[in-house]
C-alpha cells in the first residue's frame, strides 16, 4: 500500500450495557484511517468521529431509537467531561433513569379514558400538576394526538411530536412495552420515554414525560440566571 494513500474503513461497534436490571443496547459506526509508515511498521489507527448509532433490539431491554441514543451520549459526555473516566453499567442506567424516566414532576398521568370513532379519538386523563388533581380532556387523531391537545389546553404552551417508536420489552402476552416521543415544546426539542404493559399507557407516559423534561431544564436554566443575576 502507498504510504501517501491511507485506506479508510468503516467498522460497526456493537455495545450491550448490562446493569441496573436490564440492557442499552448501543451500536456505533466509526470510520477508522488505516495509515501504513514502512512495512517494517505497525499500522497506525486513528478514530475520526463520524459514526451512525442505532438501537439494537435485543430482549428485556431498551431498544433506544437513534435520535434518543445521540441525545443521551451527548448527556453521558457531559458527565465524563466533568468528572473524568468512565462510566460503568449501573452509572448508564442511573444517568439515563436521572435524564428520562425519573423526571416524573410536576406533572403525572394517573388514570384516562380513551374513546375512537370515526371522527377521531377522544381522551380524559385525570393528571396531578403541582400536587393538584385536575382533569384534561382533548381531542385529535390518537391518543397521544387527543393528550397533546388536551395539555396544550390546559396548560398553555406548544407540544409538537416529531418521532415515535415502541417496542415490547419481552416476548410473551405479559410484554412490557417502552415507548419513546421526540416532541417539539415552545420549539424546543426534548425525548420522553414511558414504560408500562400496557402500550398506549406508555405512549402517553412518554408524552408526560416529555413535558416534565422540559419543565425541569427551563426551571434549572431560570434557576442558574437567578443566581447570576443575584
């Protein structure tokens, strides 16, 4: 091979994180340069950082689409960058229940019911905002198109979904699903995931769970310029 001509590879990385009770299933795409200095020489491997990730399914565990993968390496890099090294399986699973499925204030999903027609889909949640029991009604093309509206009503801010995905945790008919929701709120883009047996209560979960992690970085972004200004 010409010294002045490196070969470049693409070499797929699969990742199963184990820990915290389950899997993340990762996979990375990272282009390597293969570059040859004489032939008595090792060759030199140099990572560029071009990669594609994506979920690999796997059971009884969380199949992250990409967009949520991409959103939660850039939260796992934060962390590293901060503290330095590594983090282990059961710190992934820590950060990712901290970022996504442990922000669960101030708003929660405690009962709904459900109506499809033929015009259209009909929902009644009974939700607690800020420790109050209230109820939303909406309406729209699903249930989460009918929760969407019914938060916008009550609440007063702009939800658009942009992406969904959901899978079964397990095989079986007692599968529990995760679903997950990328969503536009006041143009600002945030993932929500909810999990549940039962598949559109964890759809909704994940809509609610959207909402509450927009809520909490515009309170800790409130809360950082208070104490600048102060």
């Amino acid at each position: 091979m010409d010294a002045d001509a490196p070969e470049r590879l693409l070499v797929d990385v699969r990742l199963d994180v184990r820990g915290g009770g389950g899997v993340l299933a990762l996979r990375h795409r990272v282009l390597v340069v293969v570059a040859y200095v004489d032939l008595e020489a090792e060759p030199l491997l140099e990572p560029v950082n071009e990669r594609r990730d994506r979920a690999v399914p796997l059971a009884d565990d969380l199949d992250l689409p990409r967009g949520l993968q991409i959103d939660f390496a850039q939260k796992v890099q934060a962390i590293t960058d901060a503290r330095g090294g590594e983090l282990s399986a059961d710190e992934l699973f820590e950060a990712f229940t901290g970022h996504y499925t442990g922000v669960t204030e101030p708003f929660a999903l405690l009962s709904y019911a459900h109506e499809s027609g033929e015009d259209g889909d009909r929902l009644v949640a009974r939700m607690r905002i800020d420790g109050e029991d209230v109820e939303v009604v909406g309406e729209g093309n699903g249930p989460i198109a009918a929760l969407v509206h019914g938060l916008e009503q009550r609440l007063g801010f702009e939800v658009d979904v942009r992406d969904y995905h959901e899978h079964a945790m397990s095989k079986g008919e007692d599968a529990t699903a995760a679903a997950y929701v990328e969503a536009d709120v006041d143009e600002e883009a945030f993932w929500g995931v909810g999990i549940h047996p039962s598949i559109v209560t964890a759809s909704l979960r994940a809509v609610v769970n959207v909402v509450n992690r927009a809520h909490a970085l515009r309170a800790a972004r409130d809360e950082a310029v208070a104490a600048f200004d102060g």
